[in-house]
C-alpha cells in the first residue's frame, strides 16, 4: 500500500555524483557528468535537448545502460535500496515493482506479436502469484482505470491495430498494474498529437498522485513540462544547470534556461517580431 | 511474390483483407507462379535442344534403318517448327509427361517417383537436425554477441559454408565408417533388409516402424545417419547465422527494453519476447534452407550412394540421357519454386501485422 | 603533415584525398578483424601461389611415375603421391591456377551482366523492367548447382564450359541489387538535371547510374566466391569441370574416392585446399560487408 511505503524517511530517490561514459571508436563520450538530485513523491520534470542526457540518466537508475556505457555513481539510493551493482536476480524485484519506465512509441515499444492485454497480464504476473484468469481480471482492471472503453476487445488486440494515445495508456496500464513506487516517463508524448498528449498526461496525473507515486517527467518540451510538473531540472551537455519550482521558472536565472524560456512564444504578446535564437555559450560545457 | 502477399504494396490498406482484394492477390501470385513455370519449362527446353546429341540416335543408336530413324523423329516431333515443339513440350510437362528415359525406356516420372522418396527423407531429416540444434545456437550467439559462445558459433557456421558437401561426405565416411565404425556404410539399406520391408510411404524409416520391423529401422537410421548429419551441418550453418542476424536485430528493439523494465527475467526476455518475433522469418529461412538442401543432396546422393533424385540425375547425366535429366531438372525447379511460394504464404499466415 | 594525419583530416581538400581517406579507414577497420585479415592473408596466398606457379620448385604436376604410386605423405612428397606417381603438392598448386582462373572468370563475367541488366530494367521500368525481372525470377527458381549441371551436361564437360554455366546460374542476384540501386536514384534531381542537359540513356546509364552501382555488386561478389569455387568444384566431382589430366581440386577429389579407406591423402589434400581457399573468400567477404555495410553486423 502507498501509505505504508512513505514510511520510509528520506526522499524517495537519492543521486549524486552520477557520472555515464560510452567507449566508442572515436572516443571516450561523456554523456552524463557528474550529476545529483533527489525527489520524493512528486513529479519531476526534467528537460533537455537530444543528448543532453537526460534519458540516459533514467536508464542509469534503471541499470539498462547498454553495453559499451559505463556507470559510476557515488550514490544512487531508491528508498534505502542501493541501486548500483546490483545482481540479476535483485534487479528483477527493483525493476517493474519499484521502478517503471515509459517509452516514447508504443509501436516500437510494445511487442508487435503479442496481444496488449497478455503484455499486461504478464507485468502483473512476473511480481504476483496469480492465476492466468486473476491477472486477466488485473489487466482489464487496469485498462479501465487508463480510460479505455471496451477493454475486453482491446485486450485481444495487437499494438498495430491500436492508436498512438491509446497504446501509451496501453503502456502507461502496464507499468502501473504491478503498483511501483516511481514511474519515469521518457518522452512519453512526443510521438503523439497535442490534444492526445493532453489526454494522456491527465491520465498519467490522476494515476500518480491516487497512488502517491514519484513521477519523473523526461521531456524537451518546457513548457509541457513546467504545466505538468512540481519541479524542473534542465539539463544540458549531461549536467543539470537548473533546478526550480515549476510555478518559479519566469525567475530561472541560468541563461540556457533564460534562452529556452525566451524562444517559446506566447498568445497574447505584443512587444516581440521576432523569437529569439538560441545562442550556446562554450562556457556552459565546461 | 512476397509483397503482394503480406499486402504491402501500393493501394492495400491495414484492414481485414475483403474477398475481392484477396482474389485478386491469389490471381496475381498465380499468374506470376505460371509465368515462372513456362520459363523455368523454356530454359530446360532451351538446354535440350542445344545438345550436340541428336535425341533419335539416342534412342535408335547409330546403326539403325533411315526409316527407323525417321519414325521415331516423327514420334517425337522433331520436325516440327520450334514453337509448336515448345507449345506440344509445355503440355507434355504440365500433364506429367516427361518423356521416356533412354536408358531405362521407363516414363521419366515414373522413375522419378522412385527415387524422389529417398531424396525427401534425406532432406526432411537434415532440415531437423538444422533447425533443433541451429536455433538455439543463432540465439546463443546472438545474446553473447562478442563473447566466445558468439565465436565459436560463427565459426562453425563459416565452416559450413566453406566446406565442400562431397568432400565432407567423404571424410565422413573414412572416420566415422572406416575407422570407428559407428554407422553404416553407403547406401539406404543392407541388402539383407530391402526386399522385407513394406513399401507405403517409401521413407524407410517410416516405413519399417509402421510396420514394427526394428532391426531394418536400425539398419535405415544406421545408413541415413551419416549423409544426413553432413547435410544437415549446411543446414545449421545457414539457420544458425540467420537466427542470430534476426535475433541481434530484435534484441536491439524497445519492446525488449520494456520487457526489462517489467522485471522479467533475461530467459524470458529472449526465448519468449525477442525469439517470438523471429519465429516468421524463421519459419521461411527453413523452408528456403530445405529448398537448399535439393542442392547438396545431387552431391551427397552420389557419395553415399543414396538411390534419390539427386543420383538419378547424375546417373543420368553419365549416360547421356538427357531426357531424364531435364525431367530431374524440372522437378527440382518445381520443388523449389514450391517452396519458395510456401515460405511467402507462411510468412503471410503467421504474421500478426498482415491479419 | 604526416601522410596519416593526411588521409585522416576532418576538411579535405581534394576529393581524391577524402576517397583515399575513407579507403584507409575502411582498411584499417578490415585488418583490426582478425578473422577478416586471415581471409584476406588466404586470398593473398592464393593469387601468388597461382601466380608464381610454374616458378615454385614443387616439382610436375604431370609427371607419371607408376613405381612411385599412393606413397603417403613424406619429406619427399609432402602431400603423397596419387594413383598415377604424380606428386600432390605440385598438382594443388598448379590446381590453384584453374580455381583462380575459374573465380576470376565468372566474376567478370557475371558483374558487369548483371550490372547492365539490372541497371537497365530499373532506370527504364515498364514493361522492359517487367520482362528482365521475370527472367531472373526464372533464373533465380533454380538451385544453381543442378541449373550448371544441366548446361554442362548439354554443352559437355570442360572446363570453359563449367564457366559459362556457372555464370549464367550466378548472374541474377547482381541484377536484382543494381535494380534496386537504380531504382532508388532513378528519380533523383542530379539525374534529372543531366537529361535536362540532353544527354541520352545510354551516357546516363553508363556514367552516372552504373559507378553508383558498382560498390555494391563488387561486395557481393566477394562474398559469392566462395560459392562459386564450391560450385566449380563440386562440377569437377561429377567430372564436368577441367578434364583429366588437368589438376582440378574436384575431379582429384573425386579421383582420389577409389582410394579413400588406405590412401586418404589423395582425396584429403585437394578438399583441404578446397576448404581453405573457400573459407578465405567468406572471411574477407564478411569481413567487408562488415567494414562496409555496418548495419548488417
């Protein structure tokens, strides 16, 4: 239960000093210097461009940095749980139990030969002894509570016969079936139409905070981020530069977060022709 | 072919196929299929009449009477102009006529039906061992990919195709039947079994378990074991490198990151989740590698002395009877177009994403 | 500036300095893999073994000596001699020859055909695109080995012969990939751009379309040779390929049958070669698609 979990003193999830670095034939890349933060129960946003490193990061925590990636860390602490160097076999009740992750395509991340249901049913099943028919009743369950109407019909279907938004529910429903305590959400609605995004994200709100959960929000869209989410932490070139309220990011005051901030435009404005470029400043990758 | 089956092609949308767009697919494969056929008809055709062998003195031998000599010319339609020889030669071969063997006097499809059976156990029996122990190798490989077991394989597998079929066959023989004596030597079976065994099936191993003869099975597998272990090498060489091709291109797909993420268990992982998606490709790599087999089996037939169709033709072939070995030819090419057009159709039957 | 910093500058000057430059990176990634590098140390030896035949103090691949018949391997006669007295060593080397000349034959042959036809049919398409696709589908409906047999048995054995059937067995494939190539830079502005300038299909054909074309077919190529000499050899087992007393490496194969249970050796050595020069092929064949085409892994 939720409440029996936030008994655990201290917060949630504890980074610092994460450092990921890919061995490749042109040399070393650094893609994560040396960066930390902590969250509780909240929502964390964190922004950046395409190799900034921000998903890295969450597959960092996750232990899923691919082969040739290196992970050093002084700490990654996920509720009294030493994240780093841990065994196979510990993994797999971190990984889907505690901490779950959404991708970005659900054509890409679903299994295209298996119906969505048994993909759920099986999340279910892989954390709790349960009959085949129990983790059926789960999953149907859980793509009621993703807002899916007819679940019995989209239970049999296979990720190509169903719809972006749709099939991110569909994601969001499996994750969230075996009650994890944190959820990160990479770039979940970026293959998705704005008025879906919406949709989505009102889901995935209504979930988490019912929960009590973490949520840790991976976007390169700020203001999606900033609407959605407690707090920010903009990253770039693998070190976070940033970190605000969502309500005070006008008052950020690192100029890549000030670029950002000045290239959205706005409905109502009056005073600007044009948007401004973004200028990137040497100085910010050291 | 295969395009127009999975209805990937211009104009085919992602909904239940309806009757009339399905018919028309079926028209088209078949229209294809034909037209595959008469060439495959005109290139033997072709080979047949570019012998410098005259097809009567074949049959009448040089010391016949001009008379005989031009019966049988008229027999066969020799005189005719070569269009009309190639239209009557289509009909011939679509009615199963192939022409009478010289040397034996026989239809060459009946003596093609003889011989085929043989050919067909050899070659189900090497696809087998290809797929049980080549599968599991290509996933092995693929998910130490790098790492000794990856090496190990792809050597292996380099070896089978590099090795020659024959010689294989030969050095198979002089250790495993020379000097340890573990199997028979060539040939199907001991002379001392072949006239007790009822013929149903004309697979022997079939045949003599049905029929609860378990010394002639001994003596069968004891024959076929050999030959088929060495064609059946080719056939895990090829499996296995592909399974692992698919595989590595699966294991690099973000379903399979998700499944990690749910907390799965490696095995999982890759039996169930990645070699699921590689099951359909798979399922046409075995159907070509046994159109493959056709091929080794003409050499491996004439080293074990293996009485099926690839020994027919090389037989054949010795003696000159070029009818018999166009006949042979077709129905290779047959085979293999078969073949080709089922592992297009099971392609389209199993995959989830043509339903 | 050294000649490597050269070929490895990030700006160029020339385009020939930037070919050269990935030239050399492609090599040292071909030569890093060591299997690719035994591939190609193989291929090597094989075209100086061949080349510098006559002049390798072996000894006559011809000369018969009945008293000297099946001696097993020696300081003498390192791989024996066969049923005739002839030394085996010196008939593999001079066999080499015949696999070099039989491998070099057909890829010429079999390249350039293939690159016409498939070039053609895709840069014209409609029907001459449909008609030239059905005969290699004709083509391609036929194990190739049996489809060769059938030629050589109908033009007799020899080896040109086994040549010509080989290629005409060999060519589709090639035909399909410079298609395909075509077909994809068919409708491309630069192409358009020269027929604007009036020039005909022929000069588009062969200066613009077919160099595009070439990479291709010749990493396809390498990786078929293997097959082709299995090929090759397997016409000489049945006897169809070079006639005695030619050193063909298959037809001794097949020679050396009769023999196998005492006299191994007169069987063994020329598969062995046979293996060895095949294998070669397919590790520099995979080692450049490797280097070449890295998607394929």
């Amino acid at each position: 239960m939720p409440e029996a979990r936030a008994a655990h003193a201290g917060p949630l999830l504890d980074v610092a000093g994460l450092h990921v670095r890919f061995a490749t034939p042109r040399g070393l890349v650094h893609a994560v210097r040396g960066i930390g933060f902590t969250m509780g129960r909240e929502k964390l946003g964190i922004v950046g461009e395409s190799g900034s490193g921000k998903s890295v990061t969450a597959r960092a925590i996750l232990g899923l940095v691919p082969r040739p990636g290196r992970v050093e860390a002084e700490r990654i602490d996920f509720g009294g749980t030493d994240l780093r160097g841990l065994s196979p076999r510990q993994w797999r009740a971190v990984r889907g139990r505690r901490i779950a992750m959404v991708l970005q395509d659900p054509k890409f991340s679903l299994n295209p030969v298996m119906p969505v249901g048994e993909q759920i049913a099986e999340a279910y099943r892989t954390h709790a002894k349960a009959s085949r028919a129990e983790a059926r009743d789960r999953a149907l369950a859980m793509l009621e509570a993703v807002r899916i109407r007819d679940p019995r019909r989209v239970y049999g279907a296979y990720p190509h016969e169903v719809s972006g938004g749709m099939g991110q529910r569909i994601m969001i429903a499996m994750m969230l079936v075996p009650e994890p305590e944190l959820l990160i959400a990479d770039e979940i609605t970026s293959a998705l139409d704005v008025t879906v995004q919406m949709q989505v994200l009102a889901i995935l709100d209504d979930l988490v905070t019912q929960r009590g959960m973490g949520l840790i929000f991976i976007s390169h869209d700020l203001s999606l981020v900033a609407s959605f989410c407690d707090r920010v932490q903009i990253m770039y070139a693998g070190r976070i530069v940033e970190e605000a309220r969502a309500s005070a990011l006008s008052a950020a005051r690192h100029p890549y977060t000030r670029g950002l901030l000045a290239c959205l435009p706005s409905v109502d404005e009056a005073e600007r022709a044009e948007l401004p470029v973004l200028k990137r400043d040497p100085a910010w990758l050291a | 072919m295969a395009e127009v089956l999975r209805g990937t092609g211009p104009g085919t949308a992602r909904k239940a196929p309806s009757l009339a767009r399905l018919s028309r697919r079926a028209g088209v494969l078949l229209g294809t299929l034909a037209l595959t056929f008469l060439g495959l008809l005109f290139v033997t055709f072709v080979i047949g009449r570019v012998i410098p062998i005259d097809p009567v003195l074949a049959i009448v031998g040089d010391r016949a009477l001009p008379e005989v000599y031009e019966r049988v010319k008229l027999e066969l339609g020799l005189d005719k102009p070569l269009t009309t020889q190639f239209v009557r030669y289509v009909a011939e071969t679509a009615t199963g006529n192939f022409g009478k063997s010289v040397l034996t006097g026989n239809p060459v499809l009946d003596d093609i039906r003889q011989f085929f059976p043989a050919t067909l156990e050899l070659a189900t029996l090497a696809t087998l061992l290809g797929v049980a122990l080549g599968v599991p190798a290509g996933v092995l490989a693929a998910v130490h990919k790098g790492r000794w077991p990856d090496h190990v394989i792809r050597v292996v597998s380099l070896i089978g195709y590099s090795v020659p079929v024959f010689w294989l066959g030969l050095v198979g023989l002089l250790v495993f039947y020379a000097r340890l004596d573990w199997v028979a030597g060539p040939g199907r079976i001991d002379i001392v079994y072949e006239y007790s065994i009822e013929q149903s099936t004309g697979l022997m191993l079939v045949d003599t378990a049905l029929s609860g003869n378990w010394d002639a099975f001994r003596d069968a597998f004891a024959h076929i074991i050999l030959p088929a272990s060495i064609l059946g090498y080719y056939s895990l060489a090829y499996i296995a490198r592909m399974t692992r091709s698919f595989m590595l291109e699966q294991l690099a797909q973000e379903y399979v990151t998700t499944a990690r993420v749910k907390g799965l268990g490696e095995g999982r992982v890759v039996w169930r989740h990645a070699l699921g998606n590689v099951m359909v490709p798979l399922i046409t790599v075995v159907a070509l590698s046994y159109a493959y087999l056709l091929e080794g089996a003409v050499l491996t037939e004439t080293v074990f002395a293996w009485p099926g169709l690839g020994l027919y033709i090389t037989n054949s072939l010795f003696n000159a009877d070029m009818t018999a070995v166009l006949g042979g030819t077709v129905v290779v090419g047959v085979c293999f177009i078969g073949l080709n057009l089922l592992s297009d159709l099971l392609y389209a039957v199993f995959d989830p994403r043509t339903r | 500036m050294s000649a490597r910093a050269w070929l490895l500058s990030d700006a160029p000057a020339s385009r020939l300095q930037a070919r050269l430059g990935r030239a050399y990176l492609s090599a040292r990634a071909l030569v890093a893999n060591p299997l690719a590098l035994a591939g190609l140390l193989i291929v090597v030896a094989l075209v100086v073994v061949a080349a510098l035949a006559p002049m390798l103090e072996v000894g006559d691949p011809f000369a018969q000596d009945l008293s000297q018949r099946l001696l097993p391997p020696s300081a003498e006669h390192w791989f024996g001699t066969d049923q005739l007295g002839r030394d085996i060593l010196s008939r593999v080397v001079q066999g080499a020859r015949l696999t070099l000349t039989i491998v070099v034959l057909v890829a010429v042959i079999v390249g350039p055909l293939g690159l016409l036809i498939g070039t053609v049919a895709g840069y014209f398409g409609g029907w001459i695109d449909a008609v030239l696709m059905r005969v290699t589908d004709i083509f391609l409906a036929f194990p190739r080995l049996i489809l060769a047999l059938a030629f050589v048995s109908a033009l007799g054995p020899g080896i040109e012969n086994a040549i010509i059937a080989i290629s005409i067995t060999l060519w589709p494939p090639y035909a399909r990939i410079a298609r395909a190539e075509t077909m994809t830079v068919r409708n491309s502005d630069f192409i358009a751009a020269i027929q604007l300038q009036g020039a005909s299909s022929a000069r588009i054909l062969w200066g613009h379309i077919m160099p595009l074309c070439v990479s291709s077919v010749i990493i396809r190529v390498t990786l078929d040779m293997a097959g082709v000499i299995l090929i090759a050899a397997g016409l000489g087992f049945l006897g169809l390929g070079a006639q005695p007393p030619a050193p063909e490496w298959g037809a001794m194969v097949s020679a050396g049958r009769d023999f196998l249970l005492d006299q191994w050796w007169v069987a063994t050595m020329p598969g062995l070669a046979i293996f060895i020069v095949s294998l070669g092929f397919n590790l520099l064949g995979d080692g450049l698609r490797d280097v070449l085409d890295p998607k394929h892994a």
